[in-house]
C-alpha cells in the first residue's frame, strides 16, 4: 500500500488524529444514553402518534413496533462499530474506512441534507406548539409567519451557543434535561390510560384496527414522524470521540437509550389511540383520517388534555405546553453539535477544507459548528412546516444507514484484529438485516419523496469531482469542473423536465395517475439518462484518477445501485403515483428485500483494507507497522 501524500485533503485522516485527541473527552455512559433519549424524545412524542394515527389508525402501534424493531438492528450494529472505532462525526466516517472516498462522499452527503434540517424542525415544531396560545406564529395552512420565522431562528441561535461553549455544557445540561423528558411522556401515557381511555377506539369503530389496509402501516414509518424519532440513536456514537471510556460507554449507552425510548414510543401510541373522543372532535367514529383537520393539529396531547374536561388532565396540558419548548429544544441542540460533527467528519474524510477540523478554546469543531447555525437556519425557508420537513429526513438519513450492516461486516475481514467490546454474533445475519431495513424505510417513504432525494444525492456528486477527486485522486481540477457543471445541467434538465413536469405536476393536479405509457415513458428516460451519464462521469474520473482513486471508486459503484434501484422499485409499487400499482403490495415489499440483499453482498465483495483504517489502526495502537 503506497504512502500518502504529505499536503492537501488526502491526508485529512492524519490531521483528524491529532484534533480528535484535542477533543474534550467528557461524556459518561449516562450522558450518552441521555444523547439517545433527548435526540429521539423531541418533537416527534408531541406529534408522531398523531400523524401515524391518522395515517393507519390503531394499527399505528405496530408501525412503531416495526420501526423500532427494523432500526433496532441498525443501532445494534453502530453499537459494535461504535465500541471499535469511537469517532466523533463516525456515522460519515465509517463508510471511508470500509469502502474508500466514493462511497463516503455519496453517503456523508446525503447525511449531511437531513442531519442540518434536524434542528429548525425541532425549532418549527416548538413554534407550531406555541402558536397554541401565541397567535400570529403560523398561517392557517401551517406555515410560519414571519415572526414564527424569526422566533424560530431564535432557538436555532440557542442551540448553537449550547454547543459552541463545550460539549461538556451541552452534555451535563441535557442529561439534566433529559429526566424531564423521560417524566412528563410517561405521565401522559399513564394519566391517559388510567384517566382517559376509550377501550373502543382499538377495534370496536368502523374499520376496527387496520382501518385503511397494511399498506399505510408500512407507509407511517418514514412519512408520520416515526423513524424521524427513532432516528436518534446514534447520537451517542456520533460523540464517540468526546467519551470518557468509549469502548464500554458507547454500546452500553446506545442500546439502553434506544430500547427505553421503543418502549416509551408504543405505549404513547396506545395512549393517543385510546385518547380520541370522536364526540368532542365531531367527527364520525373510526374516521382517523380526518383527525388532521381538527384542533388536535396544531398541539395533538396537549388539545386532548384540553377538551378532555377532566381537571387533572386540563392541568397537566399546561406542563405539556412547557414540554413542548423543552422536549423539541434538547433533540434541536443534540442535533446542532451532530450536524457539526458531520462536517468535522467529512473533513475528516477529505471532502471538506482542513479549517473544518479547527477545535475553539472549549475544544468543540469551530467552524463546524458556524456552519451547522448558518446553514441549518436556511432550511427554515424552504421547508416551513414541520410535517414536510420529516419525510426528506427520514428519508435521506436511513438511506445512508444501509452502509452500517456492511461496513460491520467488511471491518470483520480488513480490521479483525480491531477490539470490539460489544460484539455482535452472527455479523453476516445482523448486517444483512440491518441493510435490508434501512433500505426499505426510504423505499416505503414512496416516489413523490424518492425522486427529490435523488436528485439532490445526486446534485453532490460534482463536488466530489471538484474536490475529493482533485485533492486526493490527482484530477485535474478544470477537467472536474468541467465534468461538474455538465452533470448538474443534465441533471437539472432531465429532473425538471422528465420528472417534475411530466410526472409530479399532474399528480399533484389530478390525484393517482392511471398507468400509461406517457407516464411510464419519462421515468424510463429520466433513468437511463441519468444512470448512463452517473456512470460514464465516474468512470472518467476514475481514469484520471490515481491507484488510490481507482481503488476507492471500484469499492464505492453499489451506492448508485441503492439510489437507483429504490427510484425505479418506488415508481412500480403502491408508494408512486398510480392508481393501480403495477408491482402491488406485499410482493413490492418482498421484491425490495431481496434487491437489497443483493446489493448488501455486492457491498461487502466491494469493501476494502483503506488507507484511512490504517491510519486510525495504528493510531490506535491495533497494528504497529504498516500494512503491506
């Protein structure tokens, strides 16, 4: 294996060293449950049951059941790696020791687009429960002022200067935080159940418990806010260079705050369920659907509370009023230091200027930092309203999970001699499951979403011309920019012309589209066109490329086929536009399971033994030498 350079981003590992020992090491394995717990209790126990019920129903319960269970084997292996390898920024981190540059860029990109927008969506989602007893915060369809806007930027602002002044701060204050946070859910679940129950609402009011078929079931996974919550597990493992002991700390954390917080989840579910009172809402028995146009949208436990007419109940909605500011408030700071983790991590990964891996006087990512606030406040423009922020979270985030199950696997074979004080049996089994299952939450997140994720994971790939290949492979810095400024004007031609407007517009004009061939025909286009042009642009840069470069883009091919594939099976199954799917629900299910297994095994075939991983190894202490 030849030696790195000595200058530029390719040696961005070596650099991260030395700053990752700067790193104040300051969390305990409470701490570090507590970032699991105040990252996954957020706005999503204040508005997630509430959207999943009127999405499926009763059957919502299962819905969290699945996606705990589904994410729980994603957790279980970042637990493992976490235990291995404690980085801070690890979750853009890993697929560079596993699979090279290519494969991390596409990934640290798509994790970068939802981990930024976390924090005004905890931010939204503390104005939209303010405008309960605040007028003037929303529009009537639910989109912020501009004083909402402003209010807002404030608490973004909050959760910047939490972090900036030192993880130490920003960890003991939410291990404070995070008790209230554990209290007031599960006094809801028990002053609802043991005061407001309507035992009826399970099975007894048309429609019974899966009212509106499995389909929806699925569906509330990544559109509802469920994995949205579920999602912060990894918030422990993401602080991994900022732990006390991390080998014992970090898996024992993670997977203690996640299984509290599923538990936690489900019964919340069962408790809204049981909750409704379709008198006081005047609404028809079983008609769930409807339950987004009453007074329950804009603060659903809270208004329960209140219409419920029981003293004890309308009381404790005035600490549901509190707990909607602070519950939101610690996911959004949790979520600010791991957005800045993320750039610190693709710096790491030489995707980003080294001035990214600079530490403050608190030893806290400087600049990474800034620019999580600053960027993170952009996305309150676009995006103004929490329920359309979560589905393109959820959905871009759990897309760049499929490479854990992999990466498990792979560092078995490349680093076997690596510790690993939670280590899980069977690899094969648990990284083949985790795979499938990230896969198939943004599958179920359905087209009208996918096609937009696409495009904007694709939109990244110039700046890895421009950038990582130039700094680290040896490409001319011209050509790239060249080869860049043509991709994103087909890119942007073909998604604009082939998908929005032939496509999204007359489905967002007229409903479920029938099946025809002037549909069909512009998707097929889009595909091949993009697909060809991906291909045929990576490939030129991996000629002009260096051994090195050649190496990590071979290993890196199997995340087009993940971003591809789960398009083109989501414009065929019952999550696209149709009136009548062509691939009907379950075999649509089974179908993408077994693509993904498909693609879990080319992944591992591609991993490689990366410079990046020898240089952790050694720093480690792991190896002594350098491998041949």
């Amino acid at each position: 294996m030849s030696n790195p350079p000595e200058t530029g981003p390719k040696i961005g590992v070596e650099k991260a060293e030395v700053t990752d020992k700067q790193l104040r090491k300051a969390l305990n394995v409470f701490d570090i449950a507590y970032l699991v717990i105040g990252a996954v209790i957020g706005s999503g126990w204040l508005f997630g049951s509430f959207y999943a019920a009127a999405t499926a129903g009763p059957a919502a319960i299962i819905s969290w059941l699945l996606g705990g269970i589904f994410l729980m084997f994603v957790a279980f292996s970042f637990a493992e790696l976490g235990g291995m390898i404690p980085k801070s920024g690890s979750i853009v981190r890993y697929p560079q020791y596993s699979h090279g540059s290519l494969a991390s860029f596409i990934l640290a990109w798509a994790y970068f687009l939802s981990a930024i927008t976390v924090p005004p969506a905890e931010a939204e989602a503390v104005v939209t429960y303010m405008s309960s007893y605040v007028h003037g915060l929303l529009t009537p369809t639910g989109v912020l002022t501009l004083e909402g806007g402003l209010v807002a930027f404030a608490f973004l602002t909050f959760f910047f200067l939490l972090n900036y002044f030192g993880v130490h701060v920003m960890g003991k204050t939410n291990t404070g935080v995070g008790w209230w946070k554990l209290i007031i859910p599960i006094l809801t679940i028990a002053l609802l159940l043991g005061l407001f129950l309507h035992p009826a609402n399970f099975t007894a009011v048309p429609g019974g418990f899966v009212p509106y078929g499995w389909a929806p079931v699925f569906m509330a996974l990544p559109t509802t806010g469920i994995v949205f919550a579920y999602l912060g597990f990894r918030q422990g493992v993401e602080y991994g260079g900022e732990a006390k002991n991390p080998q014992r700390d970090l898996p024992l954390g993670t997977v203690v705050g996640f299984l509290i917080c599923m538990a936690i989840y489900v019964l919340l579910q069962v408790a809204f369920i049981g909750a409704v009172d379709w008198s006081k809402l005047s609404l028809k028995p079983g008609d769930w659907a409807d339950l987004t146009s009453t007074v329950l949208s804009s603060g659903p436990f809270y208004e329960i509370m209140k219409i419920s007419g029981i003293p004890i109940l309308m009381a404790f909605g005035i600490v549901l009023l509190i707990d909607a500011i602070v519950s939101p408030s610690g996911t959004g700071w949790i979520y600010t230091g791991t957005s800045a983790r993320t750039f610190y991590g693709m710096a790491a990964d030489g995707h980003l200027p080294d001035w990214f891996l600079r530490l403050n006087r608190w030893k806290v990512p400087k600049w990474s930092t800034i620019a999580a606030w600053l960027v993170g406040a952009l996305f309150l423009i676009p995006y103004p309203a929490w329920v359309y922020i979560i589905t393109f979270i959820s959905s871009t985030t759990v897309l760049t999970y499929v490479v854990v199950g992999s990466t498990l696997v792979v560092l078995r074979k490349t680093a076997p001699e690596a510790p690993r004080p939670f280590r899980l049996p069977a690899p094969y089994v648990f990284g083949a499951l985790a795979f499938i299952f990230a896969y198939l939450i943004p599958y179920w997140s359905g087209f009208t979403t996918m096609w937009g994720v696409t495009a904007l994971v694709l939109a990244g790939l110039p700046l890895f011309f421009v950038y990582t290949a130039v700094n680290r492979f040896g490409v001319k810095r011209s050509n790239a920019a060249i080869l860049g400024v043509i991709y994103w004007i087909i890119l942007a031609l073909s998604t604009i012309f082939l998908i929005y407007y032939d496509i999204i517009t007359p489905y967002n004009s007229i409903g479920p589209l029938p099946l025809s061939m002037k549909y069909v025909l512009p998707f097929v286009a889009y595909v091949v066109i993009m697909l060809v042009v991906t291909v045929a642009f990576i490939y030129v840069i991996h000629m002009w490329s260096n051994e090195e470069g050649r190496q990590h883009i071979r290993a890196g091919w199997w995340v087009l086929g993940v971003l591809f594939t789960t398009l083109i099976l989501d414009f065929v199954g019952p999550f696209s536009v149709w009136k009548s799917p062509p691939l009907p629900f379950p075999w649509d299910t089974v179908t993408a399971a077994i693509v993904a297994l498909v693609l879990f095994f080319w992944s591992v075939w591609s991993g490689i033994p990366t410079k990046d991983l020898e240089i952790v190894l050694r720093e480690m202490g792991v190896i002594k030498e350098e491998r041949k």
